[in-house]
C-alpha cells in the first residue's frame, strides 16, 4: 500500500525555500519541531538538497571493477525503524556512512547507476532501491519504500523539483508548510512545487490547520484534494 506522504516546507511569502538566503533565519527549530509532530517513520529528499544540506558534496569512491552480486533492489538494514531517502537518480550522492544521524539511508535510483555506484552503496552500508530503467516511476517507488521497509508515512522534505514530481503524480496527500515573513524574489531560487514547462492543471487543497509560530511564522496545513 502507498504509503501516506506529508509534503513539510518553509517558504517566503512568495514561495521560494531556499532559507540560506534569508540570513540567519530562525527556521531550522520550527521546521524540525513541528516536522516531530507527524507520526512519520522516513523523510525523503531530492538530489540537489542531499547534496547542499547533508553530503556537502562529498563525492561517491567509486571502484573500477566492483559489482554487486546482483542488480536487485538491496536493504541493508533489516532492523531500522526510522529512514532518510535520496532521490538519486543517476547515483551521483557520496555517503560518509549508512545513516544520517539515526536514520537509516535508502537510494532510490533508476538502473542507470553503475555496477561500480551499487557497489559502493553495499561498501557504505547504504540500502537501495530501482525506481524506473531511465525515469523514476515515484509510484512504483512508494510502493517499495512500504513493501521493503516498516513505512507508513514519509515526510517530503523538497526541494521544489522532488516535490513537484510527486504533485504531478498525484502522490501527496498534506502539505504542511511554514511560512517565513520574508519576500524572496529570486528567480534563481527554487519555488515549494517545481513543476516544469507543462505544470498541467492546478492542484487543489483544502484548509485544516493555521498555527501562529514565534518569529512571525505561519504553520499552514492542508489536505491535498487533487487536480482539477
Ligand atoms: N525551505 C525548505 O523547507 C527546503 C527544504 C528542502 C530543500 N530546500 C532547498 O531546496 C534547494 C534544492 O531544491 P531543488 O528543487 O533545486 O532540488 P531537489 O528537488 O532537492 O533535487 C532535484 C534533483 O532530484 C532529482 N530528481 C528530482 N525529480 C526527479 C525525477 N522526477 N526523476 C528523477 N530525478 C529527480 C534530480 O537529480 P539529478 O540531477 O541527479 O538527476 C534533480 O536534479 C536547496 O537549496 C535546498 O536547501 C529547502
């Protein structure tokens, strides 16, 4: 069964999410405050973020000749509970060790990553996942993420490409969404839903929470009804 997704974001008045630019903005405790407040048991990320916010760019040790025994989907860790996903289609994401902080590591990639990529993942103790030969079917992707692990719901945590994806698709089920009091502007930055040169008809959403947050922020939650 598709597990239920949460779509959690901080945004500008204008919907851009690339907090950095705002100085140092008090967003970082809310953000994982009230991400806590979701009975989640993975949060999900796409490529870009993975690499800004957590890898710091670090880039994969790859050993010409390594295979794995196999090309199926592989877990690592049959006893985690708790679960970060990176949306990494090609395998590009280098990986310190099996887990961030205590959160186990999946890679959700196409079969498009290289023999030498998978081989290195099982090196680092990181599991992975197949989501498509050339694109990511997020589908067939949610529904692994539940089949191979004890997960219910996944929080979305962007950026804007990954979370447009999965709108387009018609796979997020509530958007939480922190508003920040600020008017960003940036063209060049990332707005909460990224959905490309044919965005296809509007998605709609229906009010269920508004929460005022110290520092002027706004927590909005919201059931999203679908396409119309
Ligand atoms: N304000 C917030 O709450 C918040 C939260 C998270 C992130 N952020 C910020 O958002 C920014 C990054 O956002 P972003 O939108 O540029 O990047 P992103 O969504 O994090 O990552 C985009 C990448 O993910 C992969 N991807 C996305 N959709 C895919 C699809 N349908 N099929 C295959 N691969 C797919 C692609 O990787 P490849 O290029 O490897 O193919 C793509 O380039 C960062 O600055 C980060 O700090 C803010």
């Amino acid at each position: 069964m598709k597990p239920h997704v949460i779509c959690h974001m901080v945004a500008s008045l204008d919907g851009r999410i690339i907090t950095s630019r705002w100085g140092a903005a008090p967003t970082t405790k809310a953000y994982e405050t009230t991400a806590a407040t979701f009975d989640a048991q993975a949060w999900l990320c796409g490529r870009v973020t993975m690499e800004k916010d957590f890898t710091d760019g670090l880039a994969p040790d790859l050993r010409p000749g390594t295979a794995p025994p196999d090309r199926h989907d592989f877990v690592a860790d049959k006893e985690a509970t708790s679960f970060a996903v990176a949306i990494d289609a090609h395998g590009k994401l280098g990986w310190e060790a099996g887990h961030i902080d205590a959160d186990h590591l999946i890679s959700v990639l196409t079969e498009q990553a290289s023999d030498e990529y998978l081989a290195y993942l099982r090196r680092q103790g990181v599991s992975y996942i197949f989501g498509g030969t050339k694109e990511l079917d997020f589908k067939l992707v949610l529904d692994k993420l539940s089949q191979l692990f004890p997960i219910k719901t996944i929080l979305l945590e962007g950026g804007g490409h990954v979370n447009g994806s999965l709108l387009k698709a018609g796979l997020v089920d509530e958007l939480s969404l922190l508003h920040y009091p600020v008017i960003d502007g940036a063209a060049s930055s990332a707005a909460v839903f990224e959905l490309g040169k044919q965005p296809g008809p509007p998605a709609k959403l229906r009010l269920k929470h508004v929460e005022q947050l110290p520092d002027g922020l706004v927590w909005l939650r919201y059931d999203v009804l679908g396409h119309h």
